[in-house]
C-alpha cells in the first residue's frame, strides 16, 4: 500500500534546545499510526511541522510526494487536524462552526454524518459557550474531520472525552480507515490507542525509540522472565558481558523476545558458580511494556 506521508530525517531546536533528532517515518493510505510519548517527547512538534505551523532545522515532510513546509503547504488542503486544544468561538454554535469548516460540497449530509458519528446531536445546536470539555474535544475533532480529508492528523484527541465517546470516535475513525482516510494519532497513554493503531511509533527525547505494528508490539513485549540467584550483582554482569540486555529493574529480568533459549542463560550462570533461587514466567501489558522502553532509552543516554 502506498505512503501518503513521509517524514524523512526530521530535526527542530528551540533556541539551544534540539527537540527532534533525525525523526523518519511514513503513513500508508488507509492506515492508523499512533505516536506515543511521554510529555514532551515531542509528538506535538512533529505534528506542527507536518502541518507546516512552525518552521524545521532540517530533513523532509512530504504528503501524496509533495513537499510541505511552513512556506509550502498546498497539499493541506487535504489534511484535517487537531493540535492540543479546539480553537472554539464561543457564541457560535456547534453546527456553525461545522458550517464554517464544511467545504460546500456534500456540506449538509457530511455534518449530520461526523454530527451522528461523535454523538453530538443533543447539543450541537447550543452556543459553544455553554460546552463542557468533552463537547469542545469532540467539536474539535468534528471540524477535523468533516470533510472527509485524506490525511488526519489528531494530537491527543482522547482527552476529555467520556468512555462512551471515546467508543464513538474509535468506531468512527476505523470506519474511515477503512474507506481510505490515513490518521497520525498522538497520546502519552499506549493503552488508548492499542484498539485503534495499525501501526505505532514510540518516542522519546525527539527520538524513535520503537517503530512497529500494533501487533508486533503486543506480542513482542508481553512476557518476560525474572531470575533469583544467590549473586544477584554478579549474574548480571555474567549476562551484561555476554550480550544479554537485562531489562531495567532492580531484579535480574529478561524479555523473552531477547532470548534464543532460556537454556543459554541459565548454564552462562550455572558455569559461572552462580546457583539458581528460582526462575519465574511474568506476563506484562502492553503499558508496562511502554515504561521499558522509554526507561531503557533513559538508561542508554
């Protein structure tokens, strides 16, 4: 399937501080991409230089093979976006600011579509004024999609939003997936996108630390195992020097996908005089596996 987005070597300082090293992945059409980070990775200023708001330092955005930039952004046409909070007018209503979004064709049909999609129908005709937080996301995300855009760009579009309505909006953006539309979906919480994302990107201090599908993720960080030995300190630094990475933990642990046999680690010690407590099979989710990955890449700098 062809890429509708590529970001190639993307890099951004603020002043003296370099916020993105050398950033480089691709969107495919029809495909989710969830990018996750703890705040201040800086997935918001990926999204920001896609969408051509703040200039970069250096590397290459393109959409459909055309280059975007802060000075180059004919391509935009074809994106919806959200970036941080909904620009809200307070005494328009709900329906007229989907009204000032909609492009004229299909106009009405497509804003009673998002409108019956989001679950907004009870208030959309109410000054945005009297919205609470949850209705101001989901009118946010409404003018993002309305026009049915080929490209959307969502950065933490889960906050504020009720489970029901995080139900609604996850039907709806696979709905559109399937029908074409791509999606770059920013959260600091894996667990909101592991029902959405087909494929996800993990980053930490400007960097990707982990690029994958959604399914390789799941299967590839959900079981580790935790060894006892009578020399704890001394084990790990048999297994370090052998090339065996230890998970961080103050307990010797070890990620099944890092292993050919469990067999190897255990004679590496048993050679080494190091006698054997116990041995046991831990069973991770999927956010624990997001910890040791961002802790690891702390742990390496």
């Amino acid at each position: 399937m062809a890429d509708l987005l590529n970001v190639v070597d993307l890099d951004k300082s603020f002043g003296k501080q370099q916020v993105l090293h050398g950033v480089s992945f691709s969107v495919a059409t029809g495909h989710i991409v969830g990018l996750v980070g703890p705040n201040g990775a800086g997935k918001s200023t990926i999204m920001k230089s896609i969408l051509g708001l703040i200039p970069t330092d250096g590397g290459k955005i393109t959409i459909a093979d055309d280059p975007v930039s802060i000075t180059s952004h004919q391509e935009l046409d074809q994106v919806g976006a959200l970036i941080e909070y909904p620009g809200i007018y307070p005494f328009l209503t709900g329906k007229q600011h989907l009204q000032l979004f909609a492009n004229h064709k299909n106009r009405q049909a497509n804003i009673e579509q998002v409108v019956n999609a989001l679950g907004m129908q009870r208030y959309i005709n109410q000054r945005a004024k009297q919205y609470s937080l949850g209705m101001k996301q989901k009118l946010g995300i409404a003018q993002a999609l309305v026009n049915h855009p080929r490209l959307v760009i969502l950065d933490e579009p889960m906050n504020g939003l009720d489970p029901q309505a995080v139900k609604n909006l996850r039907d709806y953006i696979r709905q559109l997936a399937d029908e074409g539309t791509s999606f770059l979906i920013s959260s600091h919480i894996l667990s909101e996108l592991e029902k959405l994302a087909d494929d996800i990107l993990i980053l930490d201090h400007g960097q990707i630390v982990r690029q994958s599908s959604m399914n390789e993720l799941v299967q590839s960080g959900g079981t580790s195992y935790i060894i006892r030995t009578n020399k704890d300190t001394q084990a790990k630094e048999v297994l370090t020097n052998a090339g065996i990475n230890l998970l961080p933990n103050q307990a010797i642990m070890i990620a099944q996908e890092r292993l050919n046999s469990l067999d190897e680690v255990l004679r590496l010690l048993i050679a080494a005089n190091i006698s054997i407590v116990d041995v046991n099979k831990v069973q991770h989710d999927l956010e624990e596996s997001f910890l040791d990955m961002v802790n690891a890449d702390k742990e390496a700098k």
